[in-house]
C-alpha cells in the first residue's frame, strides 16, 4: 500500500494534524499560558504544511512560498499577506509551546525552519477513501515550481 503524509510532529509534543486542521499538544503537560489544541485556518495550514516539508532543503524563497500556498489555490499573494500570515502563524506555534526561532527570516530571501525537530508522519493509502481533501500524497514532485 502507498503512504500518505498524515501529519507531522514539532519536537516531542506537538502534533500538526492535517486531517482535522489542528496542532496538538500530546504532552498531557501544559506549560502556564500554553494551549492543548489550536485549529488552523487552509492558508496558515498550507503555509505550515509547506515550511515542514520543504524546511530542510535550505531556505524557502518568499516567491515559493507566495506561489505554493496562495497563487496555486487561486488566491491572491503579496509580501504583506505573507508577512502578516507568517506572524500569525509564529504567534499560534509560540501558544503550543515552540520556540520562537523555529522559523526564522534570512535576509529579504525567504525563511528557514529548524527542520532538525520536525519529524513527517504518513498513514496508509486507504484512509484515502475517507472523504476528507487534505490528505497529501507522499509523491513531492506534483510541487507547482519546484525550481523557484
């Protein structure tokens, strides 16, 4: 049977769950002012989905991002927006309990992930018939500009 990525984990306690839109902090331990569960919006879940799986291949151009997260799902992309979901999306890993250098800005490049702690998660293929859309195929090279 083919794999599917599932999910992916953050360091040891926080779960990016793709089919439910959540992260999860699987720890049982809160910190003071921390959250267990926090659901994502499609664009900041795109935005994180690309940044794991793209983390560790150095950095990841603000135009492959642009490109990848909103002009591919017919969205309308700038710098602003990018920057703005950028801080939120910092702002929500920051409430589960991640350092705040997790993703960090490289000059006007783009950005970078501290891939070291990310770690995919896959489930099998047949949880496909499930009708749910956000199931991605393991197969990386449907990436819309793979070169930018």
């Amino acid at each position: 049977m083919n794999k599917v990525l599932f999910g992916y984990y953050i360091g040891p306690d926080i779960q990016l769950d793709i089919i439910h839109k959540h992260l999860i902090n699987t720890s049982g331990r809160l910190k003071p002012g921390k959250r267990e569960r926090i659901p994502l919006r499609d664009t900041k879940l795109r935005l994180l989905m690309y940044l794991l799986a793209h983390g560790g291949k150095g950095v990841i151009t603000t135009q492959r991002l642009m490109i990848n997260v909103w002009d591919k799902y017919g969205l309308r992309s700038s710098a602003p927006r990018l920057w703005q979901v950028m801080q939120d999306l910092k702002l929500t890993l920051s409430m589960m309990g991640i350092d705040d250098d997790f993703i960090s800005r490289v000059d006007n490049k783009g950005y970078q992930v501290n891939s070291a702690i990310v770690t995919a998660l896959y489930c099998e293929s047949r949880l496909q018939n499930l009708p749910i859309e956000d199931l991605v195929p393991v197969d990386e090279s449907k990436e819309l500009h793979p070169s930018l």
